[in-house]
C-alpha cells in the first residue's frame, strides 16, 4: 500500500454535552474537525449515535482531543477496519441447545457443515428492519392494426414504437435482519439471519415451520439466554453516511436510509464503536 494513499475514518459523535443546542453541536464540529459551517449545521441535527463525516486519520487523535475538550463524546472509526472486517456469513437457522451452560447454538445454512457456539463467544446482538425498493415493469403491447406493406422503414419503427406501453412501478419492501457479532479465537466473526423465517429456535423445534401470519420475534427468542450482551435496536433511528445511501438508485429518502446495505454498515461500524469504547483495538 503506497505511503501517499489515504487513510480516512469516520468521525463518530456518541453524545453531546447536557444543555448543547444546535448551535453549539454546529460550532463544535466546525471549529475543532474543520467541518464547513453549512454542513456541520446539518449533521448536527441528527442525535447520537451518528457519523457526522469523515477525517483524515492521521489528525484523528487531534480532534478526538479537541472535541472531548468540549465535552463531547466522539471515536474515529478507522475505514480499512471497516473494510478489513469479516464478511458477515448468511445462515438460515440458528439451533438452541436446551439446558446447557453457558447456552449453546449451532448454525445450518444448508450448504456448509454446521458449527457451534455458546453465549460466551456473543459480543453484540443488531437487530432492524431494512426496506429495498422493488421495481417492476409492465409492457403492455397495443395492437397495430392493419399495417400497409411498402411504407417507409422510419414509419414501421414509428407504429411498433408506440404499439408498446411500459409502465415501471416502485413498491417498498421490508426484510427483518439479524446480526450475531462473535469473538471465536480472538478473532470477529459475523453472522446475519435475514426474513421471518430464519429464526433461533429450540432443538425440539427446529423442525417446524414458524408461521408468517404471527412470526415469532427473534429477539425474544434470543435474549432470555444472554447475561448482559447488548441488544441493539437502533438502527431505525440511524442516519448513514452520504455514501452510503447514495447507493440507493431510489428517490424516496426514507429508503436510502434504511437499505440492507445501510443495515451492513450501521453494524459493522456499531461492533468497532463498541470495541473501541472497551479498548479492544
């Protein structure tokens, strides 16, 4: 890696001082991360916990210092870490072992050899809902009617032009998502259950088929067995960086907000705001 690439994080405000108004969330990034006014404006406007932009990483101590000086709670989570961090393995089923302490799982996703773990290897639970848009295109071919041979090439093209009728239409679809944050041998592990019917289940029920008209809620499966774990639901209220919702080809903003993408992100960099605030990097 050259020596004059970049290293950049995102700046990350965890909270603000008590008695802070806008304005002094405003001048704060403005004058200790350098954030033009207009645009600090306008990410002081999201509560914590929010990234508010991103910084060179070689200054980020600087700024962290200064920030904290004004009270604030903030971390730069480093963007090679977020790239660097495991891919996170799809699973369709998460398997609960009954009276075992500390309580143990074991993984099916259909494809691979299935393998365990216990509530001791759990770090962090992110739970939400992310929405995609769904396009669809209905062609509609009108009839022609009667078509005189020896007519111009341009006028064919013409009537078979407007013999078809497209009409695109965009519905918002939901997906319920699960991320299972592990520690397995000193190293992160990522698990995400997607849709109603990836559950956590008992072994005595692991065979039946959950129902769709009341699904049972996964976190309710899941949080009688941890002892402290965090469990967080947060990611309906978060706010993505600009790059990250400008992947979204859709106009409706809540959309852009709340795709899996967005989901992938607002989990990984929870699971390094977290590390960072244990000291764990």
């Amino acid at each position: 890696m050259s020596s004059n690439e970049d290293h950049n994080a995102y700046l990350s405000i965890l909270g603000w001082p008590s008695g802070f108004t806008h304005e002094d969330r405003a001048e704060a990034l403005a004058t200790a991360a350098g954030i033009e006014y207009e645009k600090a404006a306008l990410e002081a406007k999201a509560d914590p916990p929010t990234v508010v932009g991103m910084i060179d990483s070689i200054i980020s101590d600087e700024i962290l210092r200064a920030l904290h000086n004004l009270g604030v709670l903030a971390v730069a989570i480093d963007e090679d870490a977020m790239l660097q961090f495991p891919e996170p393995e799809p699973v369709k089923r998460v398997v609960r072992f009954p009276d075992t302490h500390p309580t143990s799982f074991a993984t099916d996703d259909n494809d691979e050899p299935a393998w365990t773990f216990t509530t001791d290897d759990i770090r962090l639970v992110v739970f939400g809902t992310a929405r995609y848009i769904e396009t669809n295109v209905d062609v509609e071919r009108r009839s022609l009617g009667h078509y005189r041979f020896g007519s111009a090439a341009s006028n064919m093209a013409s009537q078979l032009t407007s013999g078809v009728r497209k009409t695109t239409t965009e519905r918002t679809r939901t997906r319920e998502m699960m991320d299972i944050h592990l520690m397995m041998d000193d190293k992160p592990r990522l698990l995400r259950l997607k849709g109603q019917r990836t559950l956590i289940r008992s072994l005595e029920d692991s065979d039946e088929r959950p129902s769709l008209l009341a699904p049972p809620d996964p976190i309710e499966l899941l949080e009688p067995y941890l002892d402290g774990t965090r469990i967080d639901r947060g990611f309906e209220s978060f706010t993505p960086p600009a790059r990250i919702r400008m992947k979204s080809g859709s106009g409706m903003l809540s959309a852009k907000k709340r795709t899996p993408e967005a989901f992938g992100f607002y989990s990984v960099w929870l699971a390094l705001v977290e590390r960072t605030m244990r000291g764990d990097l």
